[in-house]
C-alpha cells in the first residue's frame, strides 16, 4: 500500500474526502517526525512503538579489505509492532499457538 492507497483507504473508512484525509495523513507524520527529532519515544498502543536511540561508536573492518576502519556513533529509530498488527500478519489462531506453545516451554518439569 502506498501514499495514494492509504488516503483512499483513510477516506473511504472514515468518510472524509481525500483532500482532509491527506491532510489528516500528513499532519500526522509530522507530528511523529518531529518527536522523533526531538528524541521522544512514539508510542500507538497495540499498533507501533518507535523509539529513537544512539547506536555507539566502535571500531569494524573494511569488508572487502580486511583493513581496521572507526565507524562514528549514528542516530536510528526501533521500531517494535504491535499485538493488532501482528495478528494481522500472522492470524490470531497462529497467535494464540504461539503464545501458547511459549508458555510451555517456559514450565519447568
């Protein structure tokens, strides 16, 4: 799905025209993108959670050279999906095996 299919879709659900639901989309991207900015963590409960973290500084090796190369510290987002996305991606019933088959072999015999 891309932009285009998301206003459509957002608009056909909700009842707005696509110009407010495009209005809609982006000033919600907006708000993300600036907390993001802001390092603050966005949080959907059960959709998404996106976190913005400092990934460290460290020394690696040039792949192709074997040679030792600093790769400076950089900045990225985690992002974790949520329970309503992930069953439905994968199925509830599948969830629910899952969860299920984790539990036992959490117990201890």
């Amino acid at each position: 799905m891309d932009r285009f299919e998301t206003i459509a879709s957002m608009s056909e659900i909700s009842g707005m025209t696509k110009k407010d639901s495009e209005t809609a989309l982006d000033a919600f991207l907006t708000s993300v993108e600036k907390a993001l900015g802001r390092g603050e963590k966005v949080k959907l409960n059960n959709y998404l959670t996106l976190d913005p973290t400092v990934r460290k500084s460290r020394n690696g090796r040039n792949p192709s050279t074997g040679e030792p190369i600093f790769i400076p510290a950089s900045n990225f987002v985690k992002v974790k999906v949520g329970k309503k996305w992930k069953d439905a991606v994968i199925g509830v019933e599948i969830a629910e095996k899952v969860k299920k088959s984790r539990k036992k072999k959490d117990v201890v015999e």
